[in-house]
C-alpha cells in the first residue's frame, strides 16, 4: 500500500499533536499513557514504512526519516510548551508573531534530536534487515533514549515534555524507581516499535506456510510486549520496594493567587503579596509543623521591605514557638549580584538558606548573546547568580527537606546527588513554584507529574507551595493525596509523612549521573554499527 508524502506528513504532525496531549490532557489535566505509546506508535509505523515500503518499492533516504522525525518532534514540543508564549507576549510585552515565532523556534531546534535518531535508526535498521523486530525496537529505543538525554541535559538542559511523563499513573510508573524517567521514555519507544513491528507482520502476512511463521513470529513478539508492561506490576508484588517511616509533619502550604501582572507592581500586586502571605505567615496555627510560602511570595529584597516587616517574621520562628517557616524571596545586592531564594526559619537554629541552582535562560539569566532578545521584553528578574548543586537540606522535626524551586524538579539526575550519603539523604522534597507566568494552562498539570515522576523516582512525597497552582501534597508512591483548586488563594494544610531507604535510582543515579543510561544507549548503536558493517562485510564476501 502506497502511502502518500502529504499523508505521511500530515500524520507526523498529528502524532506528535498527540504526544503533547498526553502528558496532560487539556480538557482535565490528567496523563494518558496509552495515548503516549499511540502517538509513538504513529511515527514508529512510518519510520518503517520509510525503510521497508514493500515489494518493489525503493527505500526513502534517511533524510526523510529524520524529516518526519523533525515534524512529530516539532509539533510534540511546541504542543507541551506553547504557554512560553504566554510568558513572552502578555507578561514580557513581545509582539505576538515574535513570540510564536520563538516558541516554534525553540521546539523546532530541540526537535532536531529526535530528527538525528530518526535518521540513524533508518540508516541502520536498513543495513541490519526487517527480520528481527525486537532488535530493531532496541535500537529505536535506544536512539531515541540518546535524543532525550542530549534535549535534556546540552546547553542547560530543557527535558519538559518527554513521554515518560505520560506514565507516572498505570504499569510503567512501576518503573520509575529502577530506571527513572529517561529509562520509562526508552521504555515506551521500545514498546511503539514493537507494537508498529507487530502489527506490520500481520498486516503483511501472507497465505501459507510463510503467514503462518509470520504469525508466530508476530505472537513471540507481542508476548514481549505483554512481558515489559507485566514486569513492574510483577515486581511490586514480590520485590517490593523497602522505605521506612520518618514520621509525619503537619504542613501548611500558601498559595495567593496574586496574578503576575501585579505582583511586580508597588500599588498593586507587591502590596497584595505583603499583606496576605504576611498575615498568613504571622497566624500560624498552634498544630502547625511548618508554614511554606512559594517563590517570590515576597517579591521584594530584605532590605526593601516596608520597616519591620522582616524582622516581624524573623522573630515570630526563631524566638520560641514549635513552627517553621521556609519563605521564597529574592537575596542579595548590586555588588554581589542576587538570587532566587529561599529562607528557612526554625526556632533554636540560624536562619537557612537554598539559592535556586538550575535557573532559567533568558527569565533568570541571559545566555551569551541573547541579550538583544531579552532587551525587546519587560520581564523583571533578569539576571540572578546560581546556587551551588547539592545544597543541604533544611532540617526541622526529624525530616530533612530537599528544596528545589520552579521547574528544578525537572532535573531528577541533580535532586538525585543529595542521595548520595544515605544517613543524609532528603525525606521528603519540597518545590516552591510561581507558574502564574504562564497563565491558565496545561502547564499547571504538567508541572505537577513532573513532581509525581520524581516522587516515584526517590519514594519521597513532595510538598508544592505555589503562587496559583498546582499546590499539592504528592506521597511517596506519586500519588496526589490533596490539591488546592488552581487559580484560588487559600492554604492547604496536610500531614506529610516522610520517607527514608534509598531506591535503586537513587543510589545508581547519586553515584553516576545519568552516565548508566548514557553508556547503554552507546553500546546498543555501536553493537548495531558494528552489525551492520559485519552484514555487509559477509555480504561482499569480505572476512568482517
């Protein structure tokens, strides 16, 4: 059957439409995992059409692998990120067209990763032949899994997006703490290639006794398929993972609601923001373990608050009392430069302090050469100093608290390196968040299984405290326990209980990195170079 370039087009674009959706759909916010492997599905279906078309017909070349590879990448990313340009245009005062431009710009050159894998998987899976389906599937897989880690770690890393977040609910989640996000991402493009190989043996199958081994050939690999997603739920019955109690602490999370184009503003939104987290955090319940307010609750530098203000607030955790308070506000001065932070206040101890590490191109630093782009906004924040990487973790009532800020927890492989002493290991992680940036949008959701993914990850619950959503309590097996509703100012009080016992993650990712995943993939294409020039070598009738 002759499938036509519009068509095959047409159906890139569709599939990585798809792709966006399911990490969170629009109409409930909520993962889709069997429409991740369905999008998948789609390009894996074309990728083999492009190298075996049928009888009679010649193979496309492996630009148009990565061509088609380029498009589904395109439409997938700029579908999970489209709310940059919300940031960009209503918040930073770009004209429209130039902030649709740069979103489509930024998705169409981290789609070039995926573009490369799609182009090598059809070069080699040519050379090595259409007669081993799983091995072809580990090679898809393992291209695809290299695509991701370059997209998510090269020139500062922007990972949102990958299918592996489809999956923090149903059998795959089960995966999480062995192998991480990038390993369930490796996952689900083995299982779409299987699934797209599967089905092309039946539908091609022909009559006699050549169908019948076809068909065979089509069970064994299905029964894989069924094998992969069966594993994890087989492993949570008979080896499942230990983690021990550290006890529970009662928490109250904020979240104002204060819309962002105020919340910069001294008549408005930083008055607002004074007084509302101010009464909040002055009013602490008796009950209440630890008060958390998100990033920039404060938006205002110490030394420019209103007289008192500060102090007020130092007094009321450091001078007796049984609660704690940890504050997000920027730091700092002209001379040594200033960042997004974080102040802990707990009686009997210093004041604590987390500056935000990972930060933000051209919101919280300027790449070089970029400053003309950054010149034509209004986004105040600029230019902010990075904190250190494994900073320690703010210590109150027998919990150690890992704090990560914004999209930190995006980056699980560097939340990972505070596990790599185990008596000092966090118990629970605690994110402070402002996504008001991005207005009403999926971003919300998807910011939240990002936090699921990594509480699976390390089997710790993650507290959220955000300016206007999502505030959460996320437990340790990734599961939301309780949630304001977005977009509403209130506070959301929970009894976290928090974990100790390192996973296999953990310890592999503290002590490696994500080198362990890096190397695999490696291994996998060069066995398949080496392969592929040994086929062709024995072809030619040449010793290999």
């Amino acid at each position: 059957m002759r499938v036509s370039t519009a068509v095959r087009i047409s159906l890139s674009l569709v599939a990585g439409g798809l792709q966006a959706m399911s990490i969170a759909t629009p109409w409930d916010g909520q993962p889709q995992g069997w429409l991740q492997l369905l999008s998948m599905g789609v390009l894996a279906s074309l990728l083999l059409y492009q190298v075996w078309p049928g009888k009679g017909k010649p193979a496309a070349h492996a630009s148009s692998a990565a061509g088609l590879g380029w498009l589904y990448a395109t439409a997938w990313l700029a579908g999970s990120f489209w709310w940059m340009f919300i940031a960009m245009h209503r918040y930073g005062g770009l004209p429209e067209p130039l902030a649709a431009l740069a979103v489509l710009a930024l998705s169409g050159t981290l789609a070039l990763y995926a573009a490369a894998a799609c182009a090598l998987y059809a070069y080699l899976a040519r050379k090595l032949g259409p007669g081993r389906p799983a091995v072809n599937a580990l090679l898809f897989a393992a291209l695809w899994l290299l695509a991701e880690l370059a997209r998510g770690r090269w020139f500062t890393g922007f990972g949102w997006g990958a299918a592996g977040y489809a999956h923090v609910q149903g059998p795959l989640a089960a995966y999480a703490p062995w192998i991480g996000v990038y390993g369930i991402t490796a996952v689900t493009a083995w299982l779409a290639m299987m699934l797209a190989s599967t089905g092309r043996q039946i539908f091609l199958a022909p009559s006699g006794q050549e169908g019948e081994r076809a068909w065979r050939r089509a069970g064994i690999d299905g029964l894989a398929v069924v094998l992969v997603l069966c594993l994890p739920l087989a492993q949570q019955r008979w080896l499942p993972l230990q983690t021990q109690s550290t006890g529970r602490l009662r928490v109250a999370l904020l979240q104002g609601n204060i819309p962002q184009d105020e919340k910069f503003q001294p008549g408005s939104g930083v008055a607002l923001s004074l007084r509302w987290y101010g009464d909040r955090l002055l009013q602490v319940p008796p009950d209440t373990a630890l008060v958390v307010a998100p990033e920039t609750a404060l938006p205002l530098l110490p030394q420019d608050l209103p007289a008192g203000y500060w102090p007020q607030l130092v007094a009321r955790y450091t001078q007796g009392g049984s609660s704690a308070a940890l504050i997000g506000l920027p730091v700092g001065n002209f001379r040594d430069g200033y960042t997004n932070s974080v102040i802990g206040l707990a009686p009997g101890q210093g004041p604590y302090r987390y500056d935000k590490h990972h930060l933000v191109p051209f919101g919280e630093f300027i790449p070089v050469g970029f400053h003309w782009f950054t010149a034509m906004m209004q986004i105040p924040l600029g230019d902010f100093n990075r904190g250190d990487l494994n900073q320690a973790s703010f210590t109150w009532q027998g919990q150690r608290l890992a704090l990560n800020i914004c999209y930190e927890d995006l980056f699980g492989e560097e939340l990972g390196a505070r596990f790599a002493d185990a008596a000092a290991a966090p118990t629970a992680f605690v994110n402070l968040s402002n996504i008001a940036w991005f207005g009403d949008t999926v971003a919300v959701a998807q910011h939240l299984h990002i936090s699921r993914m990594r509480a699976l990850e390390f089997a710790r619950p993650m507290v959220r405290a955000t300016n206007t959503g999502a505030t959460a309590w996320i437990d340790h097996q990734g599961r939301v326990r309780a949630m304001l509703a977005p977009y509403t100012r209130g506070v959301l009080t929970v009894d976290v209980e928090g974990q100790t016992g390192r996973t296999p993650y953990a310890r592999w990712v503290a002590a490696c990195g994500l080198w362990p995943l890096w190397i695999l993939g490696l291994a996998v294409v060069s066995w398949a170079v080496w392969r592929s020039r040994s086929r062709r070598a024995v072809s030619a009738g040449v010793e290999p």
